[in-house]
C-alpha cells in the first residue's frame, strides 16, 4: 500500500512489516465456499489431535512426541517439506548435517517469521527441550518459553519494554535445553533481517565458546508468516482451509566463534548469502509499533467509512 511506503526500507524496497498476499488471489467461490467447507471438515480432528498432543507431552518421552510434533505440523499447517543444511558441508553428508543441529545447552540465533518457527527449530534440534528468548526496543533479553509460548509470541505485539521478572542477562545452561534468540525481536514477512535493537550485545547472551545461527526461509509466505499481530484462531483458519500442501522450509546453519558474535557478521549469516536482504538501521522496533498502529487506524478508518 502506498500510504506506508514511509515504513519501507531506503535501501532493498521492502515492506518487512506488510503482510504478504497470496500471488493469486482468491476468488468468490474460494473464498466462500471452498475454503470454510475445507476448514470445517478439518476441525474436528484438529482439536482432537490438538488434545491428544497435549497429553502426549506429559505422558511420552521427546523423541516419541517429536514423532507426534512432526506428524501434526505437517498434517494441519500443510509443511510438505523442512531442509536443514549447515554451511561449508555437502548436502549429500547427512552425518555431517546431523552434528551441526542445534544440541542440549547450545545458544541458537534465529530470525522469525511464523508460529510454526518455534516448532519446526525444536524438531530439527538434537535436544530433548528447546526454550525461546527475544530482545526488546532497549536491547534487553527476555525469556519468552517453550514453543508454544513462541508461537503466541509470533501473533502477539512487538515487545517495547519487557516485564521486569522475564529480562535476563544471559540464556539457560540448562543441560537437557537447545536455546534459541529471536535477535530481530520479532516477526517479518521473511523477505529480510531487521537491525538488532539498540544497546543488545549478542556475545554476552552465553558462555560457550560457540554460537550457531540458523537462518530460516520459508513458503508461501502469504499464510504461514505474521509480520503483524493477528488473532491466533485466524492463523489456524488460513492454514486449515489451505487446500494444497505446499509449505517449505528451507533452514541453514552457521557456526560462529564467540569473538565473532558481533551484529555485522551475525545479520550476515541469517540473510544466507543474500537470500534475505539485510535493512538500514531506519526500521525497528519501535517502527514497527507505529506502523501496525497507523494501519489499524486508517483500516479501520475506512470500513467505517464504508459503513
């Protein structure tokens, strides 16, 4: 839309906050008809696989509800495939792959597009947990929680100023845990990395003597990314009344030593060679709150002009 070109970057043209649009489009009888007829034939084993895997997460051990995980993800959010690669290895040489996976007690930064993130970091990992932490506006790290708590994150504002008991200076050692950063501090449509916030040193996050960064990309971007807050029924309503199994993710990893943890070559890794292109300093966290309140306003605005 024109009227928010001031939140596009000077530099690549991108809208990094702009939802993205199926390329198609839809039509009437689509939209209608076709769609609410797919998701209601859906729901119910939805909400009883739903319930089942809740369950399943106190009753199972993780390899057995990872299995479940993977089952579920790709049945009802329509992920037909999830590559994990690691840089400077032959992707011919899964052994090779499989030791650069994120493991129990390793520091992971990320960027983030989607509730399904979280889930899909957790399943590629070699660990039994994974928690999931973001930067607010002032550069503070603050603890987020397992997946799910992710994913509510994912559909949730961009956090100005975190709660005072979930700021931390440094993530879990916990030994069963794979921890993972959201270094943007939120979500993009997953055309770009965002500069970190202002004052976040990523080097003092962790101890170890290594630090991997994956970066994510995924397709179609329309129904799987939330740049903007939304209700967390209506992620489940595009996904559900999706008819085509089309869903990709395409994950890289990259091994930093700690001397190397600066933004520069952290935001360089996550573009993966160019395949996200990387914004000015003019748009954080702080833009993005203003750019979702003045869309909330004038689209609202004009439906109630319509009306």
């Amino acid at each position: 839309m024109e009227k928010f070109t001031t939140y596009r970057d000077k530099g690549t043209g991108i809208s990094p906050f702009m939802p993205i649009s199926a390329p198609d489009g839809d039509n009437a009888f689509k939209t209608y008809i076709l769609k609410p007829a797919t998701f209601i034939i859906k729901l119910p084993f939805f909400l009883i696989s739903s319930l089942i895997l809740t369950l399943s997460s106190i009753i199972f051990p993780a390899a057995l509800f990872k299995v479940l995980v993977r089952w579920y993800i790709y049945t009802f959010f329509n992920i037909s495939s999830v590559e994990y690669l690691a840089d400077g290895v032959r992707k011919s040489n899964k052994k090779a792959i499989d030791a650069c996976r994120p493991q129990e007690k390793d520091t992971v930064l990320v960027n983030f597009s989607s509730p399904l993130d979280p889930w899909i970091l957790y399943l590629i990992s070699n660990s039994r947990r994974a928690e999931f932490y973001s930067v607010d506006s002032h550069g503070n790290l603050f603890k987020v929680g397992g997946p799910f708590d992710a994913s509510i994150f994912a559909v949730s504002h961009p956090c100005i100023s975190a709660e005072s008991n979930s700021v931390c200076k440094t993530v879990d050692s916990n030994e069963k845990t794979a921890n993972f950063v959201f270094v943007e501090g939120t979500t993009t449509n997953n055309r770009s990395i965002m500069p970190f916030p202002k004052g976040f040193d990523p080097s003092k996050i962790s101890g170890n003597a290594e630090c991997k960064v994956v970066s994510l990309k995924l397709h179609p971007t329309s129904c799987l990314t939330t740049p903007i807050p939304q209700s967390p029924i209506l992620f489940v309503y595009q996904n559900l009344s999706q008819i085509h199994l089309n869903g990709r993710y395409k994950l890289k990893s990259f091994l930093m030593k700690h001397s190397d943890l600066v933004e520069a070559k952290i935001r360089e890794s996550l573009s993966n060679y160019g395949k996200l292109k990387l914004l000015g300093e003019y748009l954080d966290l702080e833009k993005k709150a203003k750019f979702i309140a003045e869309r909330t306003s004038k689209l609202g605005g004009g439906r109630r002009k319509r009306d």
